[in-house]
C-alpha cells in the first residue's frame, strides 16, 4: 500500500478545509476530537471526504482512474476534485 499517497490524499483536504472549519481534521482522524469531547455530526461528513479522496489517491498510484462515480452524493464531490487537479 501506499502511504504516500494516502497521505498525499488527506492531506489535500486539510488544505482544503483551512479556514472553512474551527476544527482539525488531522485531530479528529487521529481521535483526538472524541476525547475532547467535539459533536460528530460536525466533522463526519468531511471525514469520509477525506477518506474517499485519500482512497481515490491510492487507486491513482495504481492506474485506475474512474470515468464516473456512481451511487453516492460525496462520490460527486469526489469526481470533482479528480477533475479540477
């Protein structure tokens, strides 16, 4: 696996993220949002942002890049920023 490019992925959303939301997004990932006690419904939306553009990173290092997205509203987020890099 590439850890690179999961890296790589999740770090472009914290770039992302800046300024947009008083939280980090590293802290919430790492845990450290629950133990300070942060609402979930605050972060878990962008979470699984990250995590699919983090996942779409690691397909990308292999090869595969999807023509569509299909089935999912984050998946258009997701098409949208293969696309404008």
């Amino acid at each position: 696996m590439c850890r690179r490019c999961l890296l790589r992925g999740l770090l472009s959303v914290v770039w992302a993220l800046e300024g947009l939301v008083d939280w980090s997004l590293v802290d919430v990932v790492r845990g450290w949002g629950v133990r300070l006690g942060w609402i979930g419904w605050m972060w878990v939306q962008p979470v699984l942002w990250a995590v699919m553009v983090s996942l779409a990173a690691l397909w990308e290092s292999f090869g595969v890049r999807p023509a569509a997205v299909v089935g999912h509203s984050q998946g258009r987020l997701l098409l949208r920023w293969w696309r404008v890099r």
